[in-house]
C-alpha cells in the first residue's frame, strides 16, 4: 500500500517556474488509497537528436499523408540511413535514436514519391515527386527529464522538447495501424452506428506526464465520431434521413440551403474512386472539396475539339453504362473536377473533425460513458492494444513500461463544509453526505416574496388544459411556502400561440397584471411545449435584454406530472433569481472566506470558443464574481471578442465593474463602514487555460486584475487558480466498499501526490458525487498567490466553493464562480436578436466570400448588453435548457413601477 508523505517536497531553490513553487502537501482528509490510470514508464538513457523535417512546400498536406511519405523514406527509399527507425509527428518533429549521417551540415534533401495511389499524376507522368529536408537543430540527454522530475532542473525548452520527444514515441506504432486524432488513437473492435452517417470508435488515449520523481503514461478511453464507409452517396442519404436518391436532385427540389448544409458536412472527406489506367484499373484517393450545384446531367463541360459533354455523358462513355442517378448532385474533388456520388466511395476509419450534431449528442454520451470498474478494465486492456513492449520504436528509444495494472496511490476524503439554511428549518446546518443533501424540512437562509405572477402557456390547451395550469400553480406556490417563499395567489394565465411575437405576448401578460391588481408581475412563469426552442431563446432574450423581467421556463411534459419534488427544485431557481440566498457555507467551516476582518471576493472567469467549422463566429467571455459577506450571491457580466482568443480582451473593465457591486452591496446592503466595503483579498479562479498559456494568462489577465484594483484605489491580496476540466486523469476505489453508489470515488477526494507537478503547487479534486459514468477530478494549478494559503486551506475553500452552486442540492465539479461563468458565456448568444440575421444553429450557412473578420464585427455589433434590471442578480443560475430562464435587477437597486 503506498504511503502518503507530508514532508515538504525538496526542489532545489535555483528551480523557477511558471506559478507558485510546491513547499509542501495537504495533510486534512481521510487517508484512502486508489487506482489512478497512470503507469510508470522509464526514461531514456541515451541522447535523443531531434531533426526538422521540412514537408512538401507546395502545400499543407495532411498529417496522415506525411506519416505515409515518411514510412516511405524509411522502409523504401533510404532505410540504410534512417535506421534505427526514428519517430515523426507528423508535422515537423523528426526524433531518431542515432545521429543520422546526413553528412557534415546535418542536413539532407530527398526525392520520396507515393506508391499506393494516395495521389496520383496528372495523365502521361510519373508519380509525383515530394522533396523533404532533414536538418539537425538539437541534441536532447534525456538527464533533463531526470533533473526536472526531481525538482532540481526548472521547466524550459530542454524539458518541453523531451517530453514531447517522448510522446511521438509512444504515439508512433499506433499511428501507423490506427486512424489517430493527435493524442488518441480508435479502433473498429467497438463501435457503433448512430445514424446520419456517422458512426462511433472506441479508442485510447495516450500522454506522457510528468510528476515528482516518476515519469508517468497516463491512458484513457476514448471515442471518436467517424464517417460511415461504404458509397458516397448512401453516407449523404442517412445524412437526411432518407433512402431514395432522387432527393439528392436539384432538379427534384434539393434545396440550396439544405445542399449547402450536407456540403459543410461532407467537405474534406477522403473518397476513393476508380480510374482506367493502361494496366486496367486504378483505385485513386481523393478529397470532396465542396458539391455541385447541379446533376451530373446537368453539368457540361468543353472538350478540347471545341464540342460540350454533360458529366452524365463523360461517365457513361468511360464507363461503358449509363449512370443509375444522373440527376443527383457531384463531388468536386481536386480543381473542377468533379464526380458523381454514386462512384465515390468512403473508405473506413475516417474521424469527422466538426461538431457533432446535436441531436446525435445523447447518443455520443451514452457511448463514452462507462462506469468506473468497466472503465479501468478497458484501459488496462488498452496495454495489450498499444502493446509498448512490442513497439520497435519504443524498443529503440529506450523506454520500459512494464505495468500492466493502474497505479494505487495515496488520496485523502475532505470533509464537507457546514451548509446553513434559514432560522426557521428545523435542521438550519447541515453536513452534505457524498456531495449530495435534501431541502426536506429546510427553508431558504434569504427567500423571496412574490406578490403577483403570471403564467404564460405556450402548449395546446387541448394538451394542457385549465386542471393542469391550477396544477402547477398550486404546486408551485405549495412548495415556495415549504421553503419559506411568499409566494401569492395573484397570478394571471394565459394561452399563447408560440408563431406570435413572444416578447409582445409575455408583455401584455404583465400588463394584464397589472390590470388586474395595480402591480406588475415580479415574476413570469413559462410552460414550453416539446421543441420549443425558437420560444425558449426569444424568452430568454425578453429577460436578458429586453426588459430584465425574471421568467422561470418550463417544460409542459414535466408540469403535468410533476411531484412536489420538481417544483422545489424549479423554486431552487426562482428564489436566486429574484435576489434570495437558498444556503450559505457555515463560516466555521470555510474561514479562509468568512474572516471578517479580511473580506474576500471570490471571481470565476471563462471563455468559450465557437465549434470547429464555424467560420467567423466570435467568442464569449464571462466574468462571475461574489458580492456578499457570505460568498453565496454572485453576480456577472459577459462580453464577444476575436474568435479562438483565450486571453480575456476586457477583463480589466469587466472586474473593475465586478469590484463596484462588491463595494457597493457591502456599503448599501450590508452596510459596511467604507474601510470594510472594499475586498482584503481576491480568490480567482480562471477555467479554459492550457499549460502552455499560463505564462500568458500571468503577464496580460493578473496584470488586468491589478490595474482594475488600482483603478479603485485598492490593493487586495490576490490568488489565482486555473481550473482545468480537459484531461484525463481518473480516480478508481480500490474496493467497492471505499466507493460511493455510482461506483466512483467520494466526493472530496483530492490528491497532491505522485502524479502531481514536479515543481509547482497543484491538486485534483473529486468533488461531486458520482451520477452516470466515471467522474472527472478537477485539476487546479495555483499560479499566483499573495495570500500565502496552505494547501490545505486552497484545497477545503475550493471544495467549499463547489457546494454554493445555487440551483442545486448536491456539489458541482468545479467551484460555483467557474460554474456559472461557464454558463454565462453560454448565455451569451442570447444576446442577440433572435428575430434578427444573426443564427447559431448548427443549420447555419456562412458564405465563404465573406471573410471571417467582417463576419467578426457583425457579431460585436450585434451583441446586446444585459439588461440594466438584470446585472446583479444571478440570472445564469440554470444552465440546461429545460430551465434556463430570464431574471430581473435585484429589489434594492430597481424601479419596479417600470416594466
């Protein structure tokens, strides 16, 4: 059993790096040991020489297609020279286990041609010749990976290159067997087909990783989405859901807009077509580039005797026969050339590199999901697969990975933070119990009062009549009084027919309140029929933008059967939105946020980037940020910027508006003395950020913070923490009985240990209780620290955080700040008109002349601000799309005479 050590670590003092230095390990916490999906490896003892290859300069060719120019070079052309074989990947770095002797410069051009039809001549010529140049630019002793694992060497370019040194390695064997997606590589033993063309791969995932004193692989399952082989034709049929060709015609009424959306899906496929040669058949692989706007029998082109042939024609000539569907569209391939559908076919274990679509999204969670004993089998089943002891190139290099089982080590169980309920519940403080508690008995620490109400009901009254709407109205109002809302029978409902103008509907609802009793609604509850999305999103503009007036969405399906259990938890929702505080962190319990002489506010910050293929479309950003003593109430703002930045452009202008409502709560709320309105210290944490950005993160987003805290004559102590979601380390029990009913680790399980960061402070987190599948640690890399917090006051204050997600009565995997920023940038395609031109949805068409910054703008200049009503209430409280909603300023900041 492996021994947890609290002695603090030793990393020499010369030893610099990126965030703050690790002096020593967490100590709180129940000691429990695990399996972690890590296994050791052995670093390489002799030097590595690392080579520039420089690929074909005629163009960018694909990753895969230089793998195979490579494999030429080495088995074909000049194995004397590239023997021992060394690893490529696939772009530029070239690793080889021996100096090659490329003569005295290093250095060395050769002439490598296609062998197996991956390109083909023009008529009359040989096979197309490619010139790749090897040149020696470094020599890498693998000692610096020894230094660096033992805290003595800080993390340069010596560093990054060997261990990537190492990763093309182990990368190298499958690459050559497998379709491969950067880190990952699939295989067909497991795969399933979902429709529209598409099917699904169950794959590995491999990356070597650092930690203090060990070099570890870590290996996960994974799952790519791929085109479904066979003919062309029958891939863009599923793609539509249907089976007769004739469809597929432009001349039968295919669409241009609906032609343009199979085009986005099909561009960049790899097909394979058949061409007559002198020595009879050629099978020739070719990439769709886009689709032709009419039938092969359609199309004409010129003959060189001055003559015109329709495509039809061309093909029935060279094929002897006529074609089965002449009127349906053609692939153009290559410049102008263009290709029937029906004599395209797509060859297996192709990856769809776009977003999936969404209606196909259950079907990828339920495939990749796999409980955690299902999932730890399978990865070390994934040792056979990669088979790292067979690997010629592993062999070479050096490398010895001789575990064949998942790696126990030390964890320790956090204890939960005390919650605090209203005075009135019978049991005010409570102890969650694997993340998870119940409101029963309990009622909110702040609720709400709700004076006058309306329904407006956007399903049939057929399908949901007057019963049903008393229903929901008594079940809701039943429940508010069970958690201590005031929640009056004044209420006024009406039907609506969902074509009509939504904000104009949900305005005369408020006006009929008004009618009514002389008051306007504080809140407007919305019952949505199945797909009533275009509904959804014009009611959430109504309350983001429009007016600010809070709304709570619902689904008719849910109301109509709902328990009492259902209504508490849409009133989890109502009561933030409106400005109440459903629970808070008992202060005992987290008296790194609740020391009163040193008020804390603690920020959440994200930016989430458009889907791959969407040109144009720009990125949101968002800022979350607390404005209460107790850390409960937060409050946030959002913004467009470049599309794929991950630096926030305005952070310093959102967090010096954050830092206001701060000030401004504490004075006017809370009444704090003007000494004590301004925050001690700030607790940041950023979501999104890769290693490779931390530095950057560092100089432009701390800097920003600074300057909004100057700006406010102010100088907190700040700490800031990257939140990473986006890797694949996993934790397994090592017995049934130290799991929770998920068959997960506990909730609060953390480790700093063994396969944390050789030299900066770090630590994963198990937060949340497990529910489907295998549960994803939080991965929290402290870069900046003025507080000087412990490891275990960084680890207890974040565990605390990820209890006071609002909307909920169990723990969330990341802190509730990171939480809703995530969702606010969600939200914040919301922000446009949805009446107007600007369209996110997946059937989208983006015409390619228009270049992507011009799109850009449109995108900023389009983009409503929140609603002024709105902007300190926490009207991202929900994120999925059943209760997403719309909310209102906060009662001691509004006018609510205006409407």
């Amino acid at each position: 059993m492996p021994q947890e050590n609290n002695t603090a670590p030793v990393i020499a003092s010369h030893v610099t790096t990126t965030g703050v230095k690790r002096t020593s390990y967490g100590k709180t916490g129940r000691p429990l040991t695990i399996f972690v999906n890590a296994f050791e490896t052995s670093i390489p003892q002799d030097v590595i020489f690392h080579y520039d290859i420089i690929p074909p300069a005629d163009k960018v060719l694909p990753a895969r297609v230089n793998m195979t120019l490579l494999r030429e070079l080495q088995t074909r052309i000049a194995p004397d020279i590239l023997t021992p074989l060394g690893v490529y990947d696939g772009r530029k770095n070239f690793f080889s286990p021996r100096r090659l002797p490329l003569g005295k410069d290093d250095c060395k051009e050769f002439d490598v041609s296609l062998q197996s039809g991956d390109q083909i001549a023009p008529k009359g010529k040989g096979p197309k010749v490619y010139k790749i140049r090897f040149n020696l630019v470094a020599q890498i002793n693998p000692e610096v990976l020894k230094r660096y694992i033992e805290g003595k060497q800080s993390l340069d370019n010596a560093v990054l290159t060997a261990i990537t040194a190492l990763n093309v390695v182990i990368r190298m064997e499958p690459s050559q067997k497998y379709p491969f997606n950067v880190r990952s590589f699939f295989t067909d033993q497991e795969k399933r087909d979902i429709g529209l063309g598409l099917e699904l791969w169950r794959g590995y995932f491999q990356s070597v990783r650092p930690s203090l004193h060990k070099m570890h692989i870590i290996i996960d399952t994974s799952t790519a989405t791929m085109y479904t082989p066979g003919p062309l034709i029958s891939l863009c049929l599923a793609f539509f859901k249907k089976t007769d060709p004739r469809v597929l015609a432009p001349k039968n009424g295919l669409p241009d807009r609906e032609r343009l959306r199979l085009q986005r899906f099909v561009a960049g496929i790899r097909v394979i077509t058949t061409t007559k040669t002198e020595s009879g058949e050629k099978k020739i692989e070719r990439v769709v580039k886009k689709l032709s706007t009419a039938g092969a029998s359609a199309l004409s082109f010129k003959l060189k005797d001055g003559g015109a042939m329709t495509v039809a024609q061309y093909f029935q000539k060279v094929l002897n026969r006529p074609l089965r569907h002449p009127d349906v569209i053609c692939a153009e391939i290559g410049t102008g050339v263009l290709i029937p559908l029906e004599l395209c076919e797509v060859p297996p274990g192709q990856i769809m590199r776009k977003q999936v679509p969404p209606e196909k999204t259950k079907d990828v969670v339920e495939f990749a999901t796999k409980k955690p004993q299902d999932r730890l089998k399978s990865i070390e089943a994934g040792l056979q697969v990669l088979a790292y002891g067979q690997s010629e190139y592993v062999r070479n290099f050096g490398m010895n990975i001789t575990q064949t089982h998942a790696t126990r080590i030390s964890a320790r169980v956090l204890n939960p933070p005390m919650l605090r309920y209203g005075k009135a519940s019978q049991q005010p403080t409570i102890m969650p119990a694997n993340g998870q508690w119940n409101m029963r008995a309990k009622k909110f620490y702040k609720p709400v009062e709700i004076l006058h109400w309306a329904v407006v009901i956007y399903e049939r009254k057929q399908r949901f009549n007057e019963r049903a709407a008393e229903e929901l109205i008594q079940g809701l109002s039943a429940s508010a009084h069970d958690v201590g809302m005031t929640m009056k029978p004044n209420t006024v409902t009406v039907w609506e027919n969902g074509q009509g103008n939504i904000a104009g509907q949900i305005k005369a609802a408020g006006q009929q309140v008004f009618t009514k009793f002389g008051k306007y609604p504080t809140l407007i509850v919305v019952v949505l029929p199945e797909g009533g999305n275009d509904i959804y999103t014009a009611v959430k503009h109504f309350g983001d933008v429009t007016t600010g007036v809070a709304t709570q969405c619902l689904k008719s399906l849910k109301c109509s059967r709902a328990q009492s259990q259902y209504f508490a938890n849409v009133c989890l929702k109502i009561n933030v939105k409106l400005g109440g505080i459903n629970a808070i962190p008992d202060p005992n319990s987290v008296r790194a946020l609740a020391d009163p002489q040193n008020p804390t506010i603690v920020m959440g910050a994200d930016v989430i980037h458009p889907a791959p293929g969407s040109l144009g479309r720009p990125s949101f950003t968002a800022l979350v940020a607390s404005v209460d003593s107790d850390n409960a109430k937060y409050t946030a703002d959002c913004g467009v910027q470049t599309s794929r930045q991950e630096i926030i452009e305005d952070l310093e202008t959102m967090a010096k508006t954050m830092l206001t409502r701060y000030i401004k709560y504490r004075s006017v709320v809370e009444r704090k003395s003007p000494q004590m309105a301004p925050p001690k210290r700030i607790i940041f944490y950023r979501d999104g950020v890769s290693e490779g950005q931390f530095q950057q993160v560092l100089d432009q987003e701390l800097v920003a913070l600074q300057k909004a805290c100057a700006a406010h004559k102010i100088k907190p102590k700040i700490t800031f923490i990257v939140v990473g979601k986006r890797h694949h380390i996993r934790f397994f029990p090592t017995s049934m009985s130290d799991a929770d009913k998920s068959g997960n680790c506990p909730a609060g399980t953390v480790v700093d240990q063994e396969i944390g960061h050789p030299t900066d402070l770090d630590f994963y987190l198990q937060s949340h209780g497990g529910l489907l599948g295998t549960s994803r640690p939080a991965h929290y890399s402290v870069l900046h620290d003025e507080n000087n917090f412990s490891p275990d006051t960084l680890q207890s204050l974040s565990f605390a955080l990820c209890h006071v997600y609002a909307r909920s009565t169990r723990s969330v995997s990341i802190p509730a700040p990171v939480y809703y920023a995530d969702i606010v940038c969600s939200r914040a395609k919301n922000h446009y008109d949805p009446t107007g031109t600007v369209d996110f949805s997946d059937s989208a068409t983006n015409d390619e002349s228009v270049q992507a910054d011009t799109m850009l703008e449109a995108f900023r200049r389009g983009f409503k601000p929140l609603n002024e009503r709105q902007k300190t209430l926490m009207y991202f409280s929900v994120r999925f799309k059943n209760y997403q909603s719309c909310v209102r300023y906060p009662q001691w900041f509004v006018n609510l005479s205006e409407f």
